[in-house]
C-alpha cells in the first residue's frame, strides 16, 4: 500500500511540470520583453492566438505527425510573435501607454477577440484534435523508479522548455548581448550611450517573448487540452506575468515558480479524477489565483523588493533626446 | 537596413482642429483595418457594417437592445475611468461586477415583499458595497504592501467567478433555483419578484433602463467631483505628478483605497443593474460571457479617463457588442466584436503621438538638409478634447 503515496507524489510533479510548462515558456516570454523595459499585458491573448493557430495548423496540414507537430508550434510562436508586434509597435515606436495597449492586445486576440473568431471560421470547437505530442522515453529510463517518470518521460515540449532555461541563463548572464539587454532595461540612455541600438533590443525581445507566450498556448491544444476550447488557457497568460515578477525576472526561479504552479493548477484536476469532491471544484480552480496573490505580497514587500528588483526602467518609454 | 528614420518632434503649439481630426482619422482607419479583416475572413465589410447600423438604430426596437448593452458597459467604463485617471489600474471591474451582481440578487431575493422602491433602492446599495469591498482588497495590497494591482485585481475575477458558479452550479446556495422543473435540468438562479425588477422610463418607443439614468447621473457626479472637489484635485496631482504630490503631504495611501472604493463601487453598481434591469436572475454563465469588465477598459480609454466623454464611448462600444449579439452566428461571430474593440482602440492610442509630435521622416547618413516635411499620418486619439496629462507615456521620458 505504500506504494500508493508515493504514485500520488509522483503524478503530482508529473502534473505540475505538464502544466507548468505553458507556464514557463510564456514566463520566459514576459521576461525577456521585460527585460528589455516592455511590459506586455498582452500574454494571455498571444497565448489564446498560439493556441487557436497551432491547433489549426495540426487540424488541416498533412503529413507524418512529428513534421505536423513541428509545423504546428512553429505556427504557434508565429502568431504570438505577430500579436507583439502590435503591441511593440505601439509601445515601442508610438509610446503608447504600455499598461493600456497590453489590455487591448488581450482584449483584441483573447476570449472574445480574434482567437475565439478564429476558432470559429475553422470551425475548430467541434473537432478531436489529430496530432499530439506523447512522452518521449528517454534512454529507456522511464521505468527507473522515481525520476524515470520526471526526468526521462516527459513530452518533447518539456525538454525544449528545460534547454530555453539554460540558453536563457546563459544568454542573459555570459554574453555581451544579454549584458546589453539588461543595461536596456535597466539604463535605456546608459545603453544608448554605450552604443547599443534600445529600440532594435526592445522590439527583439518582445517579438521573442510573443513567439514564446505563443509556444506555450499551442501547448494546450497540442498536449494539454488535445482539441479547441474558447478561451482555454483560463488565466495562465496572467499568472505567467506575476511568475516573472516573483522569480525576480530570473529564468531558473521562473522555473521553480512555474511547477509550483503548475502543481496548483494539476491538484484540481488530479482530485477530481481520483473521485476526491468532498471540496467543492470551484475552490481548486479559485486557488492558483488565490495562491498567487500571496506570492506576490510577500515578492512585494520592502525588502526582497529592494534587493531584486525590477528592470528600472520598465514600462517607459524611451526617447533619445531631440536636437 | 532601413533606408530612412522616423523621428517624432514634439509640436510647438496643439491647435485646437488636431484635437478633432485626429481622433476621426484613427476611427476612419480603424473602420478601414476592421474592414480588411472582415474581407479577408470572407465577409463584405459594406453589407456587415449596414447590419451594424441596422441592428443598432434603425430596426424596431435596435436602439432599445443597444441601450441594454450600452449601460454595462458605462459602469464598468466609469470604474476603469476614475481609477485610471489616477493612475490605479484597476483591472477588477469584471469580478466587482459579479459581486455586486452576487449581492444585489441576494438582497432583492431576500426582502422581495418589500415595497419595489425599497427594494430597488436596496439592491443598488448592496451591489455598491460589494463591489467596492471586493475592489479594496487589492487597494489595500497597493496601498500597504506596494503590490501590483493590475495582477491581484485581475487574479481576483476569476476567483469571483469561481464563486459564482459555486452558488448555481455546486452549492444549494440561496441564490440557486432547486424547485422548478427547468432547475433540475440545468441549474439556474431563482427569479427575482417583480419587486426586484427595474422600471424603465419608455420614451416614445425606447426603453431606456433605470441603471443607464443612474450610470449617467454616476458620470456628471464623478465628472464633478474631479473638476470640482478638493478631493478629485489631489486624485488628479497623484495621476499627474505623484512625486509632487507625495512632497506635498497628501494621504496617498488613503487615496488609493478610497478610488479603489469608488472603482468598485461604480462596476458593484453595475452588477445590481444586470440583475434588476435585466436578467432578474444570477446567471454566471451570461456575466462571464458578456466580459463587461474588461470591455469597460476599452471604454474608459477610448475616453480618456474622462467620465462625461464615457457615456459616449460606452455608447459606441455598446453598438459593437449589440452587433454581436443581434447579428450572432456565422455571419458574425462574437470575436468579431473584441476584434474590432481591439482594432479601434489600437488606433485611438497609437495616434494619440500625432496630436502631440510632428512626424519628420529622415533618410539615415544623409545630412540634414535632406529632411523631408513631415506627413502626418492619420490615427489620433480618442473622442474629446480632454485632459492631455494622462495620455501616452511619453511626456514620462522627457
């Protein structure tokens, strides 16, 4: 009978990575857009946008799965990335209030914007999706007891999250283009000083960070959810914004932040699934969101604020000096 | 790469016609993105827009049902507004709403043999103070914690939600209907008595619905109170220049709870009016639909923060959302119409610069002499020449 604890404990960090994942890519997303000094509210409709166009994609392309798969994400990051770029431009080139535009840019790609249109011109809500990624068994490991079945069987879309991490930590902390991007957001006129192009940076990364919101939304109708649903990312977009703010816009504690979510987010599930109701479903569901708010009172209070704080220079817009 | 820049270079003095015509142009250009979006997805833009017009105005009884939608949306454009306005952004006008709707249907169930004033009176207090004890939450987080408000005040709606459903679909809630026959088969909130439904006040043959007299007179009272009160002149320092106002003593977090207060209050408002003006019933599935909350934030921009110019613009987005709901189904879907909210008011922010800069298009490592006269281009923001303080974040760089 011991056995069965440890199974639970198992499937819930088996869920809590499924569903941390979107999570993460979108996290990562925001937070190299705000690394750069753009704050995109925009992340759930890019995610919604990612979601419905992935799914698409899947539904009318033939060909063998994995390239279909492939085609898909890639569809998937294109229309995230597309969204951002309204809102870069905006922001960016019109310095539009940044708070505003991402509002409008959720509003105009969200759950009664351009993605649950699109769902319905393809009549997608009706369909079973036919292409999904399944768990890779890496090595033949994902009997080892433990961590075969976290570490060595997990969808493909879990080890790419994983190398972004480290190609993230990397690129932010050992190469001069991550330096030049903090110094962007931190120091716009320092980085322009030193010769860095604040614009180009800022429009690159907040294109990188659509595409990756838009990973993270094909994620679901790829993997998670299997088929189309208006508005099926329920809230990950927003609660992949405030990972970033208690991850100190640091990838690996957007890491650690996004399985504890995304465990959050499984255990409603799970219970449910394991014929556990004696709570009601609509407490589960409410906890992520409860759960987050305090995650972000205590990442906002004085003193962890003043030691990692944000990019100082979030949210502004940058104008060299005329003349 | 580029052959040329574009450099933006703040204009010398606002003439008062740049006020005008900038604002059409975004709407005219708006029409036309919109338009190309309906061509390309297989509609006539020329046909969709007559059925717009159409299901707004002109068929008997349009302009009734785009009052309906109209009064939502000027409450919860009003609650975004005022808190905006200084800066709050409160994005919880979507779960205020509920929990204004969640009290007043309580109340006007609870004290139905009542006298109908009474009980209209009621909801409408009781819709208020929800809203505005649910909206305190994250001005208190604000206010004393410095916590992001955008995020808790959102995070909250759907825990709003969440308890919505709870009481239809999970409790044996007093809000839930479990006698009629129609109950067993789906569940369904209890009907108010007539007590708890609304008049209207019909002139000639339009409806016009007690909640939308009452949002009116909401934005003549805030209106007045930002131009005229001690209180909204501290509001309006704080959205303006914050550190200037913190040097000069004001109260600021007192005042962050306070607008949140009212925020709350005017979206609660709201609420009540859903369930007596119209629905008579807790119907979370219609609420969460229906995305008042976060249209009202399209609203409030498309206004400017300014709450006389909301009853405007929550009469345009009111035309829209009752396009999608009298043209619903293949023709028109309901994205279209948060497609077109969000293409109108891409427009709106996006020009609010050519009001304020010159644009000068220069060709890149060519001397100076090779400028070319600015063009113009068309997109400006929104309806009404007011308050240019808050607009884009522009002057915040400088």
């Amino acid at each position: 009978m011991s056995g069965i604890n440890a199974n639970i404990g198992i499937s819930i960090v088996v869920s809590a990575i499924l569903y941390g994942t979107p999570l993460l890519f979108a996290g990562l997303g925001e937070l190299f857009a705000e690394r750069s000094g753009i704050l995109n509210l925009g992340v759930e409709g890019m995610m919604l946008m990612g979601a419905v166009c992935a799914f698409w994609t899947s539904q009318k392309m033939d060909g063998p799965s994995w390239l279909v798969l492939i085609v898909a994400v890639l569809v998937g990051a294109l229309a995230g990335a597309v969204m951002s770029l309204i809102h870069a431009f905006l922001s960016i080139t019109l310095r539009a209030n940044q708070i505003v535009s991402g509002l409008t840019l959720t509003i105009f790609a969200g759950i009664i914007g351009l993605s649950s249109y699109l769902g319905v011109v393809g009549n997608l809500g009706a369909q079973a999706g036919r292409h999904q990624f399944s768990d890779i068994n890496v090595f033949g490991l994902k009997d080892a007891p433990v961590v075969g079945p976290i570490l060595f069987h997990e969808s493909p879309l879990v080890y790419l999250s994983w190398l972004f991490v480290i190609l993230s930590l990397l690129y932010l902390y050992r190469t001069r283009p991550g330096l030049h991007l903090r110094a962007v957001g931190e120091s716009p006129q320092a980085a322009d000083a030193m010769g860095v192009n604040v614009i180009r940076y800022r429009y690159l990364h907040t294109l990188l960070g659509g595409a990756l919101a838009g990973v993270g939304g094909a994620m679901f109708t790829l993997q998670i959810a299997t088929n189309w649903i208006n508005g099926l990312t329920a809230g990950a977009g927003w609660i992949a914004i405030a990972l970033v703010i208690f991850a100190f816009w640091r990838p690996d504690l957007l890491l650690v932040g996004a399985y504890l979510f995304g465990a959050f987010l499984g255990l409603g599930y799970d219970l449910q699934a394991r014929g556990i109701t004696s709570i009601p479903t609509e407490f589960w569901s409410a906890l992520p969101f409860l759960m987050t708010i305090v995650a972000l009172v205590a990442a906002s209070t004085g003193s962890v604020r003043r030691r990692l704080g944000a990019p100082a220079a979030l949210g502004l817009p940058y104008a060299r000096e005329e003349g | 790469m580029i052959p040329f820049t574009i450099r933006f270079e703040p204009r010398e003095r606002l003439s008062r016609w740049i006020n005008i015509w900038v604002p059409v142009a975004a709407i005219v250009l708006a029409l036309v993105i919109a338009g190309a979006v309906l061509a390309v997805s297989g509609h006539n833009p020329f046909t969709t827009y007559q059925q717009i017009i159409q299901a707004a105005f002109t068929q008997p009884g349009a302009f009734t049902q785009t009052l309906v939608s109209t009064t939502p949306l000027l409450f919860t454009g009003l609650a975004a507004a005022v808190a905006f306005r200084m800066r709050i952004w409160n994005i919880g006008a979507e779960g205020q709403l509920y929990l204004g709707s969640i009290a007043a249907a309580g109340v006007g169930l609870y004290l139905q043999s009542l006298p109908a004033p009474i009980v209209v009176l009621a909801m409408m207090v009781s819709g208020a103070i929800a809203g505005s004890l649910w909206a305190a939450i994250p001005g208190t987080l604000r206010a004393y914690f410095n916590t992001n408000e955008i995020l808790t005040s959102l995070f909250l709606n759907y825990v709003a939600d969440y308890l919505m459903y709870y009481l239809i679909f999970d409790s044996t809630s007093f809000w839930r209907d479990l006698t009629s026959p129609a109950a067993r088969v789906f569940p369904q909130g209890k009907t108010l008595a007539a007590s708890g439904n609304w008049p209207a006040l019909t002139i000639f043959t339009i409806a016009v619905p007690l909640g939308l007299i009452v949002a009116v007179g909401v934005s003549g009272l805030l209106w007045g109170m930002i131009r005229g009160t001690r209180y909204g002149f501290e509001m309006r320092v704080m959205g303006d220049a914050p550190r200037a106002a913190s040097h000069a003593g004001m109260n600021i977090r007192r005042k962050i709870i306070s607008i949140m207060f009212v925020s709350g209050a005017v979206a609660g408002l709201g609420g009540a009016s859903q369930v007596g003006d119209f629905r008579h019933v807790l119907d979370p599935r219609g609420l969460e639909q229906a995305q008042f909350g976060y249209t009202g934030i399209v609203v409030a921009a498309l206004a400017r923060y300014n709450p006389i110019s909301a009853i405007l613009a929550a009469l345009g987005i009111g035309v829209l959302t009752n396009a999608g709901l009298a043209l619903q189904g293949p023709n028109f879907p309901i994205g279209l119409t948060g497609t077109m909210e969000g293409i109108l008011l891409f427009c709106v922010l996006g020009s609010e610069i050519f009001a304020r800069y010159h644009v000068r298009v220069h060709r890149t490592r060519k001397p100076l002499a090779a400028h070319r006269a600015g063009q113009v281009r068309p997109a400006a923001p929104a309806a009404a020449p007011v308050e240019m303080a808050l607009t884009g974040g522009g002057e915040q760089a400088s």
